[in-house]
C-alpha cells in the first residue's frame, strides 16, 4: 500500500491482512457482513497494492486517487484497507474503524440491514 507496486505474494499477504483485520473488527463490533466483506478483500488488495495512486505519506494529496465502495455491508473491510494504507503500524487506526463500524450500525441500523 505504498507508492511501490505490490507483488503477487504481497498483495496474497495483504488480503489475508484485510481478512484478518476485519474478522477481528467485526468480532468486536459484533456486527457487520462476514460474506461480503471477505468477498473483496483480493479486489481491495489489488486496487491498493498494485493500482491505485495512494502515497501513504500524504493520505490528503490533491492527485490521489479516490475508491467508492457502494457495498455498504463491506464497510469493515474497506476501513481495514484504508488504516493499511495509511498507517500499518497504526493499530489505534485499526481500533477506531472497529467502533465506527459498530457506530454505524447503531445510529442507522435500516441502513446497513438491520430493522430493529
């Protein structure tokens, strides 16, 4: 998730990452989609390791390049691969995206499927 172009066997690493990562967001915040998150973590592991114009660097720069996700019940493994590629080493990152995804769900449950 860096300005260098991934590997294959990086971007395997990285997917089995975002997987990881978001097994773990949504075992804390007892919510989401398995299913759908772990269905694109190979599609996001490319798009950030191999195509996407992202320097993690500078997250903000004008000429990066932006990922709409319109999966809404994927929205963990999307914040697992933004942490990634902002800040790996950043685990408090990875912590907020856990209790965002459980935000979410409590401010708009019809949203994300969820009628209570």
């Amino acid at each position: 998730m860096s300005a260098h172009k991934a590997s294959d066997d990086e971007l395997r690493a990285l997917a089995r990452k975002l997987r990881s990562h978001t097994l773990v967001m949504i075992s804390r915040a007892k919510t989401s989609h398995i299913g759908s998150c772990l269905s694109v973590a190979d599609i996001l592991a490319v798009l950030y390791g191999r195509i996407l114009r992202f320097d993690p660097k500078r997250p903000t720069l004008p000429s990066r390049d932006r990922l709409i996700v319109s999966k809404g019940h994927a929205a963990a493994i999307v914040y697992a691969a933004v942490a990634e590629a902002v800040a790996a080493a950043d685990r408090p990152c990875l912590q907020r995206a856990a209790i965002a995804v459980a935000a979410a769900d409590l401010i708009c449950p019809a949203a994300s499927g969820h009628d209570s």
